[in-house]
C-alpha cells in the first residue's frame, strides 16, 4: 500500500507541475519541438498522439546522446534495465522494462525487431545503430498487436529508407583501447521507379579483460556488418522493398569473473592437490573486475546472422492499405563458456554452439476513415534451433569421479495469429481503442543428454554411461486484449487509460525432461493511466505514465547440485510478481536560443508475491525471502544539448548527461537456493548493486551544410565499475560481469551529396 502511495503521489505531483507550467505558455518564446512519426501501431502516427508509453530516438538524438548501440538506451530511458549476458559468457540484451523481460535459459520477454522482422533468437541482440532513421521502444506488454515474447515491451529498429537523391557518408571513430569504428553509406535513385541504400560497418578494438592462464585479452570487438536495400515504385500505389542485414562477428565475449567461492571448493582443492587429482587452484581467488582464468579457446567465438525481407504495399484507395511482409532470417551461434570462473578441471566448461533460423509471412490491412482507424491482419512464424552443448566436470561431493555431459536438441516452433486493433471517435475529444490477438502455438523438442561418469580414486574405474532423451510436444492457445479509453482535455494534452495483455511462450526442460517435461506460458495483464502533454507554444513535452502488472507464471531456470553430487539445470513456472510505478519523460526546447534539456525519472515497486510450484522436493513458497532483480526503485536521467552558432552558419554542439539508477540486484528472484531447504543461497548477496550515477558529455563541430561533423566524446566520465549481470552455480560459486570503464572517442564524418 505504501508503495501504491509513492507512485501516485509522484504521478500527481508530476501532473501538478505539467498545470503549473501550462499557465506560463503564452509567454513562452522558445522554438517548437519537431513533431515525432513512429509506426507502433502498424501505421504512421504522431507521437503525442498515442494512448500508450512510447519513446522514439531520432538520428541526431542517438548520435548527441552518444547511443552507439540499443544498450546504451538504459542511459536516457527510466525503468529500462539491460543487464546483457557476460556474466553467461553470451551476447544477449538482457531487456527488462518495468521489472519484466528476459530470463536466461528462456525466450526474451522484451520483442527485438529490425524493421517488421523479429528476432526471436536472443544471440547478437545488441544491434549497432548505424543507417538507422529512429528506435521506438515501447513499454507495456504488447500481446495485440506484435504477439508473444513481448510481455515486457517491444524495442523496434527502423532503418533508413533510399533517398531520392545521391548521398553517401563516410565516418571514421578512434578511441580507447584502440576502438577503430568505420561506417560507410550510400543511398539514392538507381533507374526509373527503383532506387537503393547500402551500409557497411567494421569494428574493432582491444580487450577488455585479461584471461591469467593463457595472456590473452577476451571483451574485445571484432565484428563487420553490413546492410543493403532496394525500394521498387512502378506506380503511385505500389511499392516493393526488398532489405537484407548481415553479421559477422569474432569477439571474444566478456565472461564473468568468480566473486564468491563455496568453502567445499577449498577443502576439496586440499584434499585432492597432494593425491595429484584434480583441483580448484583458484579455489578461494576472486580475481579483479578485468581478470579471469579459464584454459578454454575463445578464439572459436563467432556469431553469423542473415536476415532478409520482401515487403509489397498496396494502396487501394484512399482508405484501404495492404501489406505482405515476408521475412527469413538465420544465426549461427558459438561462444564458450567457463562455469566456474577459473581453469580448473574439476569444473571445467560449457561450450554452446547454437543454429536458429526462423521464417515469418504477414498479411496485413490498414484502414483509415473518418473518425475510424484500424488494422488487422495473420502471421505466420516457423522456427528451427540445434543445439549442442558440452560440459566436462567433477561433482564436489562424490570429489574424485569425472563427469563429460553432453546435450543435443532440436527445437521446432510454429506459431499463428489473427490480430485487429482499431480506434474510435466517440465523440471530438473522446476516443476508444480496442484490440485483440488469438494466438496457436505449438512447440517440439527433441532431446538427446547422455552423462559418462569416471570414477578417479584410488584407481581410474570403467566408465558408466547414462542417457536422458525424449521428444516432447505441446500446444497453446491464447488470446490477448487491449481496451484504452483517451480524452483530449486540451489542444495538444490527452489523458487516457489502458488495459492490456500479453505472454511469453511456454518451453521444455532438456536436461531433465523426463522428470519435469514443459513450463507453461507467462502471463500478464497490465493496467495504466497516463498524461500526454504539449506546452510553451509545441516547445515543451512532458509524458507521464502510471502502470500496475499483474505477472503470473513467471518462468524461472536456476542449477542445483543433486544428492548424487550431479549439477542439473531446472526449469519451471515459479510464481507470481507484481510490479508497479511511474514513468515520467520531458524535453523542453528552452526560451534560452539553442539550448535543448531532456529527462526522465521511474519509479519501480517490483514484488514476489508467490512461489506457489515446486521445483524440487521439500521446495516451499519462499516469496517472502527474495527479491526481483534488475529492477532499481529509481531511476533518473537529465540532459542538456547546447548548439553555438559560429562563423557563416556552422555550429558548435555541447551535450551533458547524467544518468542515475538506485541500488538493485543483479540476479533474476529465486536464481538459486539451498537443495533441501529452499533458503536463497548466501551466494547471491555478492550480486548487489549498489546505487551510482554516471556521466557522458560530448562536443561537436558541424558545418553550416552539415557536410563535416567532428566530435569528442567521453562516457561513464565517474568511471562507475557496477554489477552488471550474475550467474549463481548451485550456490557453489557466483561469477559477475562489470560494466565498462571509462571511455573517450573521436568521430570525423563527412557527408557527399
């Protein structure tokens, strides 16, 4: 109730101020604010228009605020947390948005789209931005309109359309650690009714880390990526565009570094070092925040993704629109993993080496008429993942028996839907939208683990071999809705309110499919009502959001170590959350000629309210004695960009930002416990974070025809090393990833047109 209290006394007070503002805007002589176009909702619309929390990034945004890549994003925007995936040896976003998103070990609970195609595979999520014409992310699960996976959010990359003049860039960026970032682009008419864009990116640059065992430097950048489309107009109502987006990256992933180590691990290492038998001789080493140990070659790191889209627009009359959008892609996985955080052998590794491609086919309808806006359309999504994962270990309680795992699985996904979402004048100011999504789903794994067990002491024994498979199949049916309720209280201000649903695909256990076989789907009904605000003559925007999500099923992965001295992966459906807050985003173009500040503050109240299956025998509800990680109580971000006029037209830009997060967890609720007792496991308080504040400023010089830019940047300026993400081994030991240090670039680029 408390918390319940704090969110709406912050949201009033918000809305206070937007009153108190409003009163001085006829006085105002600041310059208008450019009107912001997204497609959220599947057609063009503006911004301030939308019933729904939305925040969309222009080019010069991104690049004033420095936001190279998605992650970056969590620097601007409030209650949005990307944890990534290091401390896992992996490349994922790690997208949580209002405490809900992903979780290791499942499908992302935040949708990624590269334009309409989505990327249900979470390897190489952190997309560069380059060639990019605006990021939408949108908050709130989005079960309607874009499907499942998407209870959390939806974070939509939208490329740059062919212009219908030549123009091409070139920009070159040096930086720390010897970055070396090159983009290039070319757009333009080729023949009649047909023109093209292509973009090309190569980036490289040092590791971060030093592996101690072999010298070599692992977090480092070595990827080329590429882009290129072709935009077909044989008539005024036609259009056919044809993209394709490639990635190859060799990177050494960062990999987490070992904080904690279970005392078992010590007294076994002293035990069996004098016999000559495998040891942990980093047993009790917690290395510094760029260190680790592993004899694993990371040099067989890759991930290859292809992705391709067809997309025909027809304009059938003035009210009538129809698209088919159809759209392939593939990614080609590997990275290598050290579980235990050191080189020992008697937890040696896991190695994954992951093949998905998906195919996706779309028909869709808009519908524009007076007083009556709407969409509906099918999609279709079919997909393909192989994996191959390989473990080589020695369980701490039978200490002196060798154990090689091996896990083999298929995985085919099929999923169809019928969606409608339309908008209603009620009357002038009152506006109603209703949406809805039937959702079948069907998803078949098979599985194929078998487990050699050696026996080392006093002598080596014959090997024993033991086998899990199995080809389990399962159905879902869901249907998700939308209901929104607008009222235009002013010109340029609309209060509304909204309820809406969404979920996130139920799965598979591999490792002990036969004992616990499928989870089922995650579920979430949100409810929100919020203020949409323009002021000061269009030069002052403040949105505000209130939102209240009833989270059940949540989907849980944790590893325990079994009687047997077995470490095994479970998979289940935990419980129940809650989450709830404010979200409030301004910028104000100022009356002070050139000067622009933008900000954000979120408030986050995220609860285990149940723990209601049992994932183990003796598991009881232990809601009470966790918390929800990734998910600060604030978080806030103020910024300021500054544009001096010099010389004949050219321009100086100053841009500052300060982005603070209060403390949190860097652990998923209930990411381990105590086998027989169900307790949290100490381990997991090595993972807070605590609260911190960082810095990123820049400077810019822009000509008057906007053909040179060259900028100096520098980021995380405090040089905050946090928490960034976490792995918890059955309590045995914790492995961490930091966020980056601090960092400076220089950019030259230089426009041909």
């Amino acid at each position: 109730m408390k918390a319940r209290r704090s969110a709406l006394c912050a949201f009033i007070a918000a809305n206070i101020g937007v009153s108190w503002v409003g009163l001085f805007s006829d006085t105002a002589s600041a310059a208008a604010l450019e009107e912001v176009i997204v497609t959220a909702r599947k057609r063009e619309e503006n911004l301030q228009a939308l019933p729904t929390a939305i925040n969309a990034f222009q080019p010069e945004q991104l690049e004033t605020q420095q936001i190279s890549d998605i992650q970056k994003l969590q620097d601007v925007l409030p209650n949005v947390t990307f944890s990534g995936g290091a401390a896992v040896g992996g490349g994922t976003l790690g997208a949580r948005i209002r405490g809900i998103g992903d979780e290791g070990g499942f499908a992302a609970g935040v949708g990624i789209y590269i334009d309409d195609i989505y990327m249900a595979n979470t390897a190489g999520q952190i997309l560069d931005v380059y060639d990019v014409q605006r990021i939408e992310i949108l908050k709130g699960p989005q079960g309607s309109l874009y499907g499942r996976n998407t209870i959390g959010g939806a974070i939509r990359y939208v490329t740059r359309d062919p212009s219908d003049q030549l123009e091409a860039t070139l920009q070159e960026k040096i930086g720390s650690r010897n970055l070396r970032d090159t983009i290039a682009t070319v757009s333009g008419p080729l023949v009649d009714d047909l023109s093209g864009s292509a973009a090309i990116t190569r980036k490289q640059q040092d590791g971060l880390q030093t592996n101690i065992y072999d010298g070599s430097k692992l977090d480092n950048q070595n990827s080329w990526a590429a882009r290129a489309m072709l935009q077909w107009a044989p008539a005024s109502d036609l259009t056919v565009k044809y993209s394709t987006d490639w990635l190859l990256d060799r990177s050494r992933p960062q990999q987490g570094q070992r904080i904690y180590s279970s005392p078992t691990l010590a007294i076994i290492s002293g035990i069996a070092a004098p016999l000559g038998l495998p040891s942990d001789p980093t047993a009790t080493w917690h290395p510094g925040k760029d260190q680790v140990a592993s004899d694993l070659d990371y040099g067989t790191s890759y991930n290859r993704r292809n992705a391709q889209s067809l997309t025909t627009s027809w304009e059938q009359n003035s009210q009538w629109t129809h698209k088919v959008i159809a759209a392939y892609l593939s990614n080609d996985f590997q990275s290598p993993l050290s579980l235990d955080g050191s080189s020992a052998p008697m937890l040696d590794a896991v190695s994954h080496a992951i093949y998905f491609s998906e195919r996706t086919l779309e028909l869709q309808s808009n519908y524009a008429g007076d007083g009556v806006d709407g969409v509906m359309g099918l999609y279709y999504f079919k997909g393909h993942t192989n994996t191959r994962s390989q473990a080589e270990l020695t369980p701490l309680i039978l200490a002196f028996s060798y154990r090689e795992q091996l896990e083999i699985s298929h995985v085919d996904e099929l999923s169809r839907a019928f969606y409608t979402n339309w908008d209603f004048d009620l009357t002038q100011n009152l506006h109603l939208t209703l949406g809805g999504r039937n959702n079948w789903d069907t998803s078949k794994t098979d599985f194929y683990n078998p487990e050699i067990d050696t026996v080392v002491l006093p002598t080596p024994q014959s090997p024993t071999t033991s086998t899990v498979s199995g080809s389990p199949q399962k159905s879902w049916k869901k249907f998700t809705k939308t209901i929104k309720l607008s009222y235009d209280v002013a010109t340029d201000n609309m209060l509304y309110a909204s309820y809406s649903e969404g979920f996130k695909q139920g799965g598979f256990n591999a490792l002990n499919g036969a004992e616990n076989p499928a989870f089922d789907p995650e579920e979430v009904k949100s409810y929100a009502v919020g203020l949409k605000s323009t002021l000061f003559n269009e030069s002052l925007r403040i949105n505000t959001e209130i939102f209240y999500n009833d989270y059940r099923n949540k989907q849980f992965a944790t590893t325990v170590q079994e009687p047997n001295g077995a470490i095994v992966g479970i998979s289940a459906n935990a419980g129940k959350e809650t989450t709830q807050g404010v979200d409030i985003d301004t910028v104000w173009a100022t009356p002070i000629d050139g000067l622009t500040l933008n900000g954000s503050l979120g408030y986050l109240d995220a609860n285990v309210d149940k723990f209601d299956k049992a994932l183990s025998s003796g598991v009881a509800n232990i809601a009470d004695t966790v918390e929800v990680g990734f998910a600060p109580r604030w978080t806030a971000n103020l910024g300021a960009l500054y544009e001096l006029p010099v010389g004949e037209g050219d321009k100086m830009q100053f841009s500052v930002n300060a982005s603070y997060r209060y403390k949190t967890w860097a652990t998923s609720p209930m990411q381990s416990f105590d086998y027989s007792s169900g307790k949290p496991n100490y381990a997991d308080l090595v993972t807070a974070v605590p609260e911190y504040t960082t810095y990123n400023a820049m400077i810019a010089y822009v000509t008057n025809d906007e053909r040179w830019r060259i900028a100096l940047e520098g980021r995380n300026l405090s040089d905050q090393r946090v928490i960034q993400s976490s792995t918890n081994v059955a309590g045995l030991f914790t492995n961490v990833a930091y966020t980056d240090p601090r960092s400076w670039a220089a950019t030259v680029r230089y426009k041909f047109k």
